[in-house]
C-alpha cells in the first residue's frame, strides 16, 4: 500500500476517545492491495471525506475483492462530517465481510479486527463492549507484538478501569506483560500509575510506573516534561530529594519560559541547601 494511504488508515485507526493517548506505531503491509482509485485516496487524504466516500465506494464496487479499498472505504464512513448510525452499521458489516474471508495470515486482518472492534466500543449505539472485548481479547492471542495487537491491549485497559481498582491494576499489569511495542507499554505504565495514586494510594507503585514510562517518552518534549514535573513532585513527596531534583531540573530545562519555572527554580535552591527545611509540596 502506498505510505500515504497506510498513514490515513493510521489517523483513523487512532482517533477515539480523548482518554487514549497515543496513536499506531510500527509499519503495516497490505498484501495484494492496489491504488485502484487514487482520487479516493487523495481526497481522503485530504480531509475531503464527504466526496471520499462516494469515490472509496464506487472504488469499492468495482474491486470488492481489494481489502485495502474495503478499510479505506469503511474507515471514511467512520470520519465523515454528519455521520449516522446508518454509516456506522455499514462500516461494521464491510470490515466484518472481510475479515471472515480473509485467511489468519493475511496481514491487514489485524486491522480489519481491530477497527471492527473500534466499532463496537465506541461507534455502535448502543455499544457492544463484550464482542469488542473479545475482539481485543483474540487480536492479543492471534497476534503478538503487533502493533493492533498492542493497541488493543490499552482499549482492554481502558475498559478494565470500570472493575474494583486492585483487579483493575491486576488486569492492566497482566496486559504490560503481553505488549511489545512502547507506546501502549507507556500508555499501560502511567494508567497504572493513575491507578495507584488516585485510587490505591501506592504512591511508591505510582512512582515506580512513572518513571517506566517516562523511561519510554513521548515524541514531543512538553508531554515529557509534564511526566518530569509529576515523577519530581511524587519524589518529593515521598522523600526522595536526589530524584526530586532530577525531574525539577529536566523540566525547567525543557520549558523555561513556563509559569511554573520561578517556583521550581525556588524549590530547586531549596534542595541544595541542606540545612533547610523543606516542605512537601
């Protein structure tokens, strides 16, 4: 598939709710797909959704075989401007089509699951939280490491934040252990740290996930710097000056014409001075 073509069907296949934080990582190969309809493509591409589904769908009638056109022209259905449920149901029967047709070492499967189960949690109304979770369940098995695979794992976290919050961190580190790619380890790491502050009160495992997924990092250095200002201020809380003022420097570093600065340059003096009391803050 063409690299512009894979990176559209990426944006859609990240795009969900606000509370996932990362998108696809890693390269996918459709096998046997061509650029039967480059203006589909195109418009696509450039956001033109409306007038893209008309093309993917003419596309899609004259190669009904091509799975490619077929997540093309479902992942458009999702993103187009006044979308209705009608849209929706179409999306889910195309990719559902596909899927039972395609063989298990066919690589756009896992994308094709993925995006059914995307469906089901998030699209359909109301939403069919067990089928996607078994979806997400067998992407997990069927498909190790892969980058779906690993993103389904976070989409099964997600879901798991509605049990009783010891099961929930349980869960979730039983999903850290079947990841491989470090965006969802990341994502994983810092909903566990989520859990263990906010509702264990672990501050130590807190810490500890923290710091594992700074230890990832983002892409951008502003999200990095807000998990340095959260792992030095935990630090400090817990007592642990000499990381405290690790994170300090490295987001003052980063982001020196912050708000925030002024203060942490004074609690940064503060550190260095041992006979000083310090208080948490």
């Amino acid at each position: 598939m063409d690299p512009a073509h894979y990176r559209f069907l990426c944006i859609v296949v990240a795009a969900r709710r606000l509370t996932l934080l990362f998108g696809v990582a890693g390269s996918l190969v459709l096998q046997g797909a061509q650029r039967s309809e480059p203006s589909a493509w195109d418009l696509a591409l450039g956001f033109d959704y409306q007038n893209a589904v008309t093309a993917f769908a003419e596309a899609h009638a004259n190669a009904p075989e091509d799975p490619a056109l077929t997540i093309g022209f479902a992942s458009t259905l999702l993103v187009k401007p006044g979308r209705t449920q009608s849209d929706v149901i179409e999306a889910h029967r195309l990719l559902e089509a596909l899927s039972v047709r395609l063989d298990s070492g066919y690589e756009s499967l896992p994308l094709s699951l993925y995006l059914l189960a995307r469906i089901e949690h998030d699209h359909l109304e109301p939403a069919r939280l067990p089928s996607a979770r078994e979806r997400y369940e067998a992407l997990l098995q069927t498909h190790p490491g892969h980058p779906q695979a690993d993103q389904a794992a976070v989409n099964l976290a997600l879901l798991a934040l509605d049990l009783p919050a010891a099961e929930a961190a349980s869960r979730l580190e039983r999903l850290l252990t079947q990841t491989k790619g470090a965006p969802a380890r990341r994502e994983l790491h810092f909903l566990l740290a989520a859990l263990h502050l906010r509702s264990l009160d672990d501050l130590a495992s807190a810490l500890s996930h923290l710091r594992a997924g700074r230890a990832l990092g983002y892409e951008t250095p502003l999200r990095n710097a807000e998990i340095d200002l959260s792992i030095a201020n935990l630090a400090w809380e817990l007592g642990d000056l000499a990381l405290a003022r690790k994170h300090y420097t490295e987001f003052v570093a980063a982001m020196p014409r912050d708000v925030r600065v002024d203060t942490l340059r004074r609690r940064l003096r503060d550190l260095d001075n041992p006979s000083k009391e310090i208080p948490r803050p």
